[in-house]
C-alpha cells in the first residue's frame, strides 16, 4: 500500500442527521489497496453509522463517496456491492441449517444447463476459495450451526471475496471468539490485506487494532478525533483519543 495509489475509497465530508442529531458530522477518511483501517470509538460515536453509509444501509445527507477515483451513488446495499463492497455484520447473516457452499452462492446459486441447482460446481468452488483462504477448513458438508465461530467467520468472508469483494467491511469479527478462532480471522485479514483488499475493520479491541490495522481512525460524537498510523501512536495514545476526544499527534 502506497499513498501514491488511488484510494479504494475516499470519504468526503460525509454527514447524516437522525431527529436533528447529527450521527455523523463532516468526516473525510480513505482507504488504499492492501490496507486495513480500524474504526475505533465508544457505542454512538458515528462509526457503524458512517460505514452503513458506504454499505448503503443509510443514505447521506451531504459529502461525498469516492470509489476507485469515481465519485459512487450509493443508495441502496445493491449499489454498495456493485462498487464491489462487501458487508460482514456481527451477525454474519449466515442460514444455519445449510452447508457453507450453499450459504456461500446464497441468492446466488450456481445452475447446470437446464437450470437446476448445481450444488457439485458449488461445493468445489467452496473448496477452491477455502483452500486460498482457510486450508484447514474441512467441514463443507455440516449445516453451519455446527461449525466454531472463527469456521462461521470464514465462510462468510469466502462469501465475499468469492464475489470480487474489493472493500471488505468487518464489523465486530472477533467479538465472543476465544484466542484459537481469534487468531484464525486475524490469519484471514492478513491474508485478504496481501491479496490487495482494503478492509473497514470495527473493533472495540485497541490491542487487535495495533496488531492488525495500518491505520487506526476514532470518531467521538459523530466527528473524526484523528487517522494515524499505528506506528506513530500509542494504546494510551488511542484511549486518550477515544475518551477525552483529543489527538494528542496534533496538540501544539
């Protein structure tokens, strides 16, 4: 990832007002290829609702959305994945009682000639990205109500990259995982972020951010407190960001 690279995504002065609230108040954040960006901020602070925006959960009131250096009309979760966004909630939106190829092509199921189903093309493309992904995920053929929370967390970002994900937003990934399934989606969004794709990553975790993230982003009361470099920062540095809503990087 270069700074000389056009951003993946570009967030222009962004707002959206709720009852005369503003939830988000002129932020401006980027995001380049074979990056990871932490949203960071106490419940309320304006993250899950800028990035619902950019999902196209919500729709701006002004500010603009720039994709791949084309400004993006994104009104609809439908826009948001034609500009080859793709969404991870907490709750994965997974059917429990099917396999991880059908929840895989969901609403988007792969057909033979006649138009039938074709649930042999779809197990061995799950195959195909799980092996690029997850080499050790080998339960293609249990209902995903059976599989661990991390197993859970990686049929859902196959899902997405299976369909040209180019923006990845993860809300939560690791929340009520233990430390085994922890690391196995910290392994993924290192190896997504090595592929080239730029990835959104909400945590309440400032230790994973450091680990994880290139850039750490905190919003406080609908405003941006700062974007800095997880080198050029420290954890006490973030909480004071977070609680007192000041960057210490730009105090005189």
């Amino acid at each position: 990832m270069t700074q000389t690279q056009t951003p993946l995504v570009d967030i222009r002065d962004l707002s959206i007002s709720f009852g005369g609230i503003k939830a988000v108040d002129g932020v401006s954040l980027d995001l380049y290829p074979g990056e990871v960006v932490g949203l960071l901020g106490h419940n309320g602070a304006g993250k899950s609702t800028l990035i619902k925006m950019l999902s196209g959960a919500y729709q701006k009131d002004s500010g603009e959305i720039w994709i791949e250096g084309k400004k993006a009309d994104i009104r609809s979760p439908r826009d948001s994945r034609d500009h080859n966004i793709e969404t991870i909630y907490q709750t994965l939106a997974l059917a429990d009682n099917l396999d991880a190829a059908s929840n895989l092509f969901l609403g988007r199921e792969l057909t033979t000639k006649l138009g039938f189903v074709d649930d042999g093309a779809m197990e061995a493309e799950t195959r195909k990205i799980m092996a690029r992904l997850n080499p050790n995920f080998k339960k293609l053929k249990e209902p995903v109500s059976a599989l661990s929370g991390g197993q859970r967390q990686s049929v859902a970002i196959a899902r997405a990259v299976y369909f040209k994900a180019k923006i990845l937003i993860m809300d939560e990934p690791t929340a009520a995982l233990g430390v085994h399934e922890t690391q196995m989606v910290a392994d993924l969004i290192k190896e997504l972020k090595n592929q080239g794709l730029g990835i959104f990553l909400i945590s309440h975790d400032t230790r994973e951010m450091m680990e994880l993230c290139d850039r750490v982003a905190v919003m406080k009361n609908g405003q941006l407190i700062g974007a800095e470099r997880v080198e050029d920062v420290t954890e006490d540095d973030i909480l004071s960001m977070i609680i007192m809503g000041k960057n210490p990087k730009k105090a005189a």
